[in-house]
C-alpha cells in the first residue's frame, strides 16, 4: 500500500471548512518521501476578536443565541419555520388548520418516524402562505408553527427523545420559553390598569411601585385628534382607555355618508372636496385594498396587538395567520363603524364635517384648535376648540394643513418620496404568468389558491435608462407600489384642476383586473430641477404633475392611458386601447408628456426588466394610466423620538403618514397607538413604560417602513 492510500481516507474525513469551494474530486498528488507529512487542514486557524470575518461575527452570534439547556427543551412552546406543503396535498388558502400533509412535514422536522401518531391539537399554526416560484418543483403553502411541548408529551409520550435532539436552528427552529401572547389594545390596556390599581405591583425597569395610581382631582386632560385615519383611531383609542377627555376631529365623514359621496364621483362625476376617496372615516385606505402587510416586524407584539384590535372590530381571524393579509374595502367599512361606536362608548367625541383652519398657540405651545364646517368654503361658523395637546394625524392629502403650520413657523423638512404610472393587466393574464397550468384553481378569488399578485424592484443608474441626469440624482429605484389584484382603477384626486390615482379591490378580489403602480424615486434635487423650493417642494412637484395629467386627460377626471408596448416604443395608442377598470373615462395619450425624461426612461427601462422576471409582463393587453403621485408624504414634521412632541411646537404630537414616520395601514395605526401611550404618560394618566404594557421593547421611531 502507498503512503497515498494508507492516508486518503483520513484526508478525507476531515470535515470541509468552506462548502462553498468543495474538495477536488481528483486523486490527490503522491507525497513526497523526502518530506514528513504533514497535513496542514486538520486544525483549521481561529480568528478572535476584530479578525473575525463579518459573516464568522454573525455566525457566532447566531449560535450563541441558540444555545439552551437540556431541561428547558420540554418547556414552553418550540417555533418550526419553512414548513411546505404542497399545493395538492393542502385543503387550500381557507383552510388554518393542522392537516395530515402539515403533520408530516412537522414530523420530518422533528424526526419522528410516524406523523399518523402525533396529535394534531399540540400544533397551532402561526402563519401560511403561498409559494409558486419558478424554481420550486412545485407550488406548496409555507406554514410556520407553534409546538406546545407540554400537550404533545401529555398526548404522545413516545416524542421525549426527540424533543430531546431538538436543537435551535435559526430560521427554522426556534424555542419559545413561554407563549408568545399578545391581546388586542383595548384588553391590554384594561388589563393593566387593573393590576396598578389594585395590589400586583408594576416592574418598569429599576423602579416598582405597588400603590394604586390616582389621577389628578382636577378634570381629566383634553385632547384634540385630528384626522380620523388608522394612527388617528388608534392614538384615540389609548388615550381614551386611559382615562383622557378625547375629541376626534374629520374634514370628511363617516363611511355611511362617505359611500354615498363616492357613489356620486364615480356615476355622476360630482366630487365633494371634503368627502371622497382620500378624505372621510378610516381615511385613505379605508377606500383601497386594506392591505396589512408591514416591514416594522410583523411577529412584533405592538403589530398583533393592531391585528388583534382590529379581529375584535369585525376583521376576519385569518389575517392573524395570512402571509400577505388584507381586508377589502367591503370589510373595512363595517370595521370603522365597529371602532367608532366603542370609541364613543369611551365619551370620544367625534366630529365629522370638521375641518381644522388653525392652531390657536399661546407662547409656543398649542392650547386649542379652530374649526369650521368642512361642507362649506365660508368660516362664519368657526369655533375654538380648548386642549392640553392636540395629535396631529392628518394624511399626506391634506396640503392644508402643512400650509397652517408654516404659519407657525413649525419646521417642515422634504421628503423623498415616489411618482409614476398605474398599470393594469387582466388578472387571468397574471394569474397564468405566476403560476402557469395552476392558475384555474384561482376561481375569481374563490379557489384554493389566492389571486395572484407581483412585487418588481430594479436599481436604476444612469446607464440602465441612458440618461444623463443632469436635473436627476445619479441613482434611484423603480418598484411596483400597492399591487391590487382582483382590483380596480380609483381617482384620488381632491381638487378639480389636479388628476391623481390609486388602486382598491375587495376582500375576494374577484375583478378581471390587477393594478399596481410602477414608481421612481424622486428626491430634492429633482425639486430643484422644475425650480420648487422651499419645505413644500415635493408637494409642489406632485401638484405639477397631476395638473399635467387632468390636462392631458382632457378634463372631466378623464385619465390619460396608453398600452404598455406604445409607451416603450413613443407611440400614441390608438382607438383600440384595452378596457380599463377606472370608471369614469379614460382617453389614449402620451405618457411621455407627463414627467421629465429620466423618470420616463427609467420607468421603461425597468418594464424591460420586469418582464424578464414575469414574462408576459409587456403586453398590449396591459395598460398604463397616469399618475400616481400620492405614494407617501412628500414632508416630514420632525418630532422627539421619545415623547413624540414636535420639535419645533409644543403640544403638537405629529404621527402617522402625513408625519412621514408610517407607510400603511399597519404601520400607521403602530405609530398612533405609542404616540397614544407616549402622550399618556406625559399627562400623567399612567406610569410605567410602553414595553411594561405590550411586554415587549419598540422599534425605534417607526421612520422606516
């Protein structure tokens, strides 16, 4: 036997320390007889410290987090990830129970040879699903699960040992020491005064206190919320659980009222500049997809503590465990009316038809509001309204309002925000390009599958759109933006000379269209370039293309359009433009007229992109209208991180999308709900702090999103 052979196997025993650059599969060199051998890969050298490599850092970080003791393996609940089941195999997209096919998949996680034997009871599922890309073999739903060690070893015992071999694997097993629970705002907030005002004392940090709160002899403080939208609800919400003298002021009106004005837009082309899609009850989503996806940690406590609130309004259980929940207007509208009525049972008094003109300040602090009739141009009837604070939770709708706290000399600092064109296909045209021969099973949003939905994102240079960018930053992104399958085209304009638009559908999405905007990223240098200055640069530079748009529309809301292949080759679409959702006229234009060329060249250049990800993208069926301005504030209302106070104005708690600290339902309605609490504490209607309540340490300051 050679020295080669007799070694061999020992080389190849050692375990390989880079996957990524497997061993040569070719025999080795023979060694040197002149030479001792050596072999050189059986201790690998270990960096410490700051010589370790980024990855190796995260690595160890990683495993040491994972580490647990033996006994803790068999308390409390283990989290399993990843699990896929596939599509034939699932009872469908309604379905949130613990299957035989989900049995099995959580049986090979935990190696147990016999899935028939484990009880389905000890199994609770988390979140589910939808999985159809390309490179899987095949579409299967994603389930993420709960493990009650507990149950499962009281009903099958035979799972000890392999509880035992468990080990935290992070992204697809994690241990939970105790369930994570988290109730809806209202129950939680119940509960905690409950506690502090009887003998179970609070812990909030260093300090305990075990005395029973009083609140001040005096009357309780007084609070003026403006705008009746998610943050507006929820930060009314809080504040009134905590005992505060709450008044909810709308410009627009309730969702009964509202309804019909939106009827009388889209069939008689009258819009009420007060009432309509963006201004009302619920806001500007109420009117839209009711999509409840966010990117502020969807398994956080203060966002299932929003879910869980709005299931106790009349939201459907199952947006607690969709991958991609959303509710349809049809849902929403019922909701809002649920959450008014308990509001009011709280002594909320809400306004409708309310519009605030002005700030009354005295010494740089707000004491009260102006208002007036929201119905009528003339002020005759204004009133002064008293507060201690007023919460600023307007939309980025409401120009106005930005307008009045200039007048303050509030500072206001511009927004990098989005703009672009919406574009809609047919919905079996997506259908079929997401999930080829299975798109049958969608069934107008009543198969087993949902209707299918996209998100595109490219990174554009100069070079990508061969522009030159004189006027332009040198790099931006375009992106798909509230993609609404099953939807419909809406007009969110609030003023007869500007044209803008968004998307909505309804909880089945079960229209022959899907929408969604295709946006730019537009900053202050291109303020600049159309010579917009100032702290309301960005909303300038919106209103100048939605005047664009009416007038290329031709008055009358009609919006411009053009088939998606015209727009790439700088040809006015003819007569035979596809239908189109939007119901109040569209007319066949040049989209090239609206923006300036780097936002046009960058929006085709990445429709080439996007339809290498989704062929079929680029299609004469599809139809692009413009514009879509409205995608986020363009001006953000700078405030403390803590308190949640303006900077710039005392009592004035600015918060939610028209801040520019949320972008969504979700988020919104977050951002309300501390701000809520933040103020709270500085009226002294509680003690303790946020993460004393909901249990667990917020992300700071919400701004991304």
């Amino acid at each position: 036997m050679s020295i080669t052979s007799k070694f061999l196997p020992l080389h190849l025993s050692f375990p390989n320390p880079n996957p990524k650059f497997p061993f040569p599969t070719h025999a080795p060199r023979p060694l040197s007889h002149s030479k001792p051998l050596t072999i050189r890969c059986a201790k690998k050298r270990q960096r410490t410290g700051n010589l370790r490599y980024p990855s190796e850092k995260k690595k160890l970080k990683s495993k040491q987090k994972t580490q647990i003791d033996e006994a803790d393996k068999f308390e409390g609940f283990w989290r399993l990830y990843k699990l896929g089941v596939p599509v034939h195999r699932d009872p469908g997209k309604d379905f949130l129970g613990v299957s035989d096919a989900l049995l099995k998949q959580i049986a090979k996680a935990l190696k147990f040879p016999a899935a028939s034997m484990l009880p389905p009871e000890a199994f609770s599922v988390v979140r589910k699903s939808f999985d159809a890309r390309k490179f899987l073999k095949e579409p299967k739903f994603v389930y993420t699960v709960d493990m009650d060690v507990n149950k499962l070893l009281d009903l099958e015992p035979c799972t000890w040992d392999f509880i035992f071999e468990l080990e935290p694997k992070v992204g697809e097993i994690e241990h939970l020491p105790h369930e994570r629970v988290s109730g809806d705002v209202t129950s939680i907030i119940q509960n905690y005064r409950r506690i502090y005002n009887g003998t179970v004392p609070i812990k909030d940090g260093n300090n305990q206190h075990s005395e029973p709160h009083k609140h001040p002899t005096t009357k309780n403080p007084r609070v003026v919320v403006v705008g009746s939208g998610p943050s507006g609800l929820f930060a009314s919400l809080v504040l009134a659980e905590f005992g505060a003298d709450v008044t909810l002021l709308e410009r627009g009106q309730a969702v009964e009222q509202r309804g019909r004005d939106i009827g009388a837009l889209v069939v008689r082309k009258i819009l009420q500049l007060e009432s309509n899609f963006c201004f009302g009850e619920g806001g500007a989503g109420t009117w839209s997809d009711g999509k409840l996806v966010t990117r502020i940690g969807r398994n956080s406590n203060s966002v299932l503590s929003v879910m869980k609130t709005l299931v106790t309004f009349g939201a459907p259980e199952n947006i607690l465990f969709d991958g991609k929940p959303h509710l349809g207007t049809d849902r929403l509208i019922p909701l809002l009316r649920n959450f008014r009525q308990h509001l009011q049972r709280l002594g909320v008094d809400i306004r409708f038809g309310t519009r605030v003109d002005d700030l009354l300040v005295e010494n740089g602090n707000v004491v009260g509001v102006e208002v007036s009739d929201s119905r009528s141009n003339l002020k005759f009837n204004s009133q002064k309204l008293g507060c201690d604070a007023a919460v600023l939770a307007v939309g980025h709708s409401a120009r106005d309002i930005y307008q009045m706290l200039l007048s303050h000399d509030t500072i206001l600092v511009p927004k990098e925000f989005a703009v672009g064109l919406r574009i809609e296909h047919p919905q079996e045209l997506i259908n079929g390009i997401q999930y080829a021969e299975l798109a049958a099973e969608v069934r107008s949003g009543r198969g087993r599958i949902p209707v299918a939905d996209y998100k595109v994102g490219k990174y554009i240079s100069g070079h990508d759109a061969d522009e030159h960018f004189d006027s332009g930053p040198m790099k931006r992104s375009c992106y798909s933006f509230c993609m609404c399958p099953g939807g419909q085209v809406v007009l969110t304009t609030t003023n007869t000379s500007e044209l803008c638009i968004n998307g909505m559908s309804f909880s089945r999405r079960a229209s022959k269209w899907a929408n969604a905007a295709l946006v730019v990223t537009v900053s202050s240098k291109d303020f600049e370039s159309l010579n917009f200055h100032g702290p309301l640069a960005g909303v300038e530079f919106q209103r100048e293309f939605e005047q664009r748009a009416a007038t290329i529309g031709g008055g009358n809301f009609q919006v411009p359009v053009q088939t998606v292949t015209d727009f790439l080759e700088n040809k006015l679409s003819g007569a035979s433009i596809p239908p189109s959702s939007y119901r109040l006229g569209v007319k066949a234009a040049s989209l090239h007229e609206l923006f300036p060329s780097y936002i046009t060249e960058a929006l085709q250049s990445s429709i080439l992109t996007f339809d290498n990800e989704l062929p079929g993208f680029i299609s004469s069926n599809a139809l692009l209208h413009g514009v879509e301005t409205r995608t986020s504030s363009p001006v953000k209302i700078p405030r403390s991180a803590e308190t949640y106070e303006c900077t710039s104005l005392k009592g004035l708690y600015p918060i939610g999308e028209g801040a520019g600290y949320a972008g969504g339902i979700v988020s919104a309605a977050v951002d309300g709900m501390y701000a809520g609490f933040a103020l709270a504490k500085s009226l002294d209607l509680y003690r303790g702090s946020v993460e004393s309540v909901l249990g667990k340490a917020k992300s700071s300051g919400f701004t991304s999103y």
